[in-house]
C-alpha cells in the first residue's frame, strides 16, 4: 500500500514507534550495544501550522527553528539512544521539488500523528495543513560563519540588529542554506534569507559554538547617490563678499595686460646655497568700491565715526623730512574790563590801610582774651 493509502486509512503506521530486532539486526542495520546514528530516527506526520495548536500562542516555536512532535517520537528517540542535541531533516512528500529543511524539537506534546511547524517552514516546504511530511534525524557540523540578507529596508530601522539577531537565533538550533526564516521585534515580523552558511554544507548548527554573522544589503535597497562635498569656507565666504566681482575685475585687467606689480618677487638664496623658486606672478585683488575698509595711500584719522557714517576728518600732518611741529601758535581772545576794575591797582610798596599790617584781633578756641598787638614801629 502506498503512503497515502496509509495515511487515507486513518494513519496507519504513521506515528508510531519504529520496531527494531534485537543483536540478531546488528549486521542488517547497527549494533544495539552502542548508541544508534542519528539517521536511524525517520518517521511519518501531518504538518500543521503551528497556530492550529491548542492554548496560548508560542513565540518561540512561532518565530524559531523548532517543531512540536507526538510523545511517540520520544520513546522511539530514546529506545534508540540518540545523542542529543536532536535535529531532524525535514522533507515534504508528493512534491516535484524535493524541498527540505532543519529543525530541532521544542517539547513531545503534539497528537499522535501530527506535528506542529512555524509558518515559514510550512512556506519552505511548501505544505498546506494535514500534508505528510517525512523527518529524519541527522547530525549537522557546528557553524562557523553565516551571511544574513533582510527581505525588507525596514530592518535598516532597527537600532541596534546586532544585539537583536543574537535574541532572535536562540530559537534557531539549526540554520539551513536558502531558508527565509522570520523573527519578531516590536510587534513586527522581519525576513531574513540565508545566503550562505560554512562550513560548505545544507545546514549547520549554531548550538554552543562561536558564528561570525556578515550582513548583505537589504532587498530593495538603493545606494543613495554620492553628494557633493561643500567648498571649504574662506573669508570672503564668512564676510559674504561676492567673489565674482573680483573675477570680472581681474579677468578685464589680464585681457589689458596692464599687471601689477607683485611685492616679494623674485629669486632667494637659502643658508645652504640653494637656490629657491620665485614666487608667482599673482595680482593684487582691486578692492570693492563699497567696501568699508580705506585704502592706504591716502591717510586718514580713522574713527568709529567715519566708519560708521561718510565723515570728512582732519588730513594727517606730513612734514617734509629734518622740520619738527611744536604746535601753532594760539591768540588769546580779548577779555572787556568793567569801570569798577579801571581803578588803578594799589602798589605793593605801599602800606595797608590803616597803618600796620597784620592788624586786628582773633580769638582762640578756649575763649580767652588775645593777647596784646605790640606795635613794633613805636619803638
């Protein structure tokens, strides 16, 4: 009878433990006094989502590497003594495309028969629920290195996807090349392609073991286009002073070949005796009529007033060479005399009014009597 004749007929065979012979099979298959290959487990199920499981969703299993097995697989797992960790390869049946995959195994609760898989394992192998599906247990290499490609620009958002890979992939026993699996962060699904996984096989595990992850762009990016870098600014750029004017001005002084003449020019010498470049013939930039600052051949006093407003001040003194200026000479105004002061000015030879000088009494802070004024001139 063919698979689906068994599984039309209630699941016969499906699910159940395989039966193995005692030492008699040890040269028809393996020997039963040492622990069995992992590819001694293969056995039949139906494939459903895992949101067909009963009770609270799991995230785990949702967003994960993991499947849901009957307790069947258990005590067939363990009759043979499979070494643990235990991945399975996972194959759909009926298909033109043999298309498959890895997992492990989350917990032995699912109905007999059944086993419960995340939906983007249902996507890869193509199932639909209540499809067979056929699982092996095998034995992957340790992963050394993983090349990851998000499907979308959004993960370009996340802020730090280093250290939200390193959560997402603990629920992913085993990575397998071509595979787009899904994780979860902030209530929003990304999916990743496995590009490339070494060493150079179909899968590899990522339990206990040291993975360098590189990143690819993600699908759908656009490299932005290069922008142009700014001008490094100078001072006529910080003083806004338009620098076309002095290209014109310039480029009209060329085309008439007057040139100035350059100050430092010419040929030097160093200590060494080498002899150095001369400096380039470079034209002194005329200077904006409406510029504030004055030129210096004709001197002027500069204050914050004639800055400020057009003001005409003083021209400097330029005395010609060997004269010295002591200043000009000042008249003094006139001053009118009153008649009361036209009196002419007793003479300092003469006496005081009253005959001697000094003349009059005083008083003393204690009050008493001055004493006598002797007149010197009586004697």
């Amino acid at each position: 009878m063919s698979l689906f004749g068994q599984v039309d007929g209630g699941l016969a065979g499906l699910g159940r433990p395989a039966r193995w012979g005692g030492l008699s099979d040890m040269f028809g298959g393996f020997d039963r006094r040492f622990p069995a290959p992992p590819e001694s487990y293969e056995n039949y199920f139906k494939a459903y989502h895992m949101s067909r499981f009963g009770g609270r969703e799991r995230k785990d299993v949702s967003y994960g590497g993991k499947v849901i097995m009957p307790p069947s697989a258990l005590a067939t797992i363990t009759d043979l003594e499979l070494e643990s960790p235990w991945t399975f390869v996972l194959r759909g049946v009926g298909h033109a495309r043999a298309q498959r995959t890895h997992a492990g195994v989350v917990e032995f609760i699912a109905d007999e028969g059944k086993v419960y898989l995340p939906s983007w394992m249902m996507r890869m192998l193509e199932l639909q629920d209540g499809d067979p599906i056929h699982m092996q247990g095998t034995r992957l290499p340790k992963g050394q290195f993983v090349k990851l490609q998000p499907q979308t620009v959004d993960f370009l958002e996340i802020s730090d996807p280093k250290a939200v890979l390193e959560q997402a992939l603990r629920n992913y026993p085993t990575l397998t090349r071509g595979d787009i699996i899904e994780i979860s962060y902030n209530c929003l699904t990304f999916e990743i392609l496995i590009m490339e996984v070494q060493p150079d096989a179909d899968g590899i595990s990522i339990i206990e073991t040291d993975l360098e992850v590189d990143f690819a762009a993600p699908k759908g990016y656009v490299e932005p286009a290069p922008q142009p870098r700014a001008a490094p600014s100078t001072m006529a750029s910080k003083l806004h002073i338009d620098q076309a004017k002095y290209d014109v001005v310039r480029g009209a002084a060329s085309s008439d070949g007057a040139s100035a003449s350059t100050p430092f020019r010419g040929l030097g010498q160093t200590l060494s005796g080498k002899k150095t470049k001369g400096k380039k013939d470079k034209p002194i930039t005329p200077r904006d009529p409406q510029s504030l600052v004055r030129s210096t051949d004709r001197p002027a006093i500069v204050t914050n007033d004639t800055l400020r407003e057009d003001k005409h001040v003083p021209a400097a003194l330029n005395l010609p060479f060997g004269q010295l200026f002591f200043g000009y000479d000042v008249e003094r105004l006139p001053v009118p005399v009153s008649h009361a002061d036209s009196a002419p000015a007793p003479s300092q030879d003469a006496p005081p009014p009253g005959g001697t000088a000094f003349q009059g009494q005083g008083h003393t802070l204690w009050a008493r009597p001055p004493p006598e004024v002797i007149d010197i001139d009586s004697d």
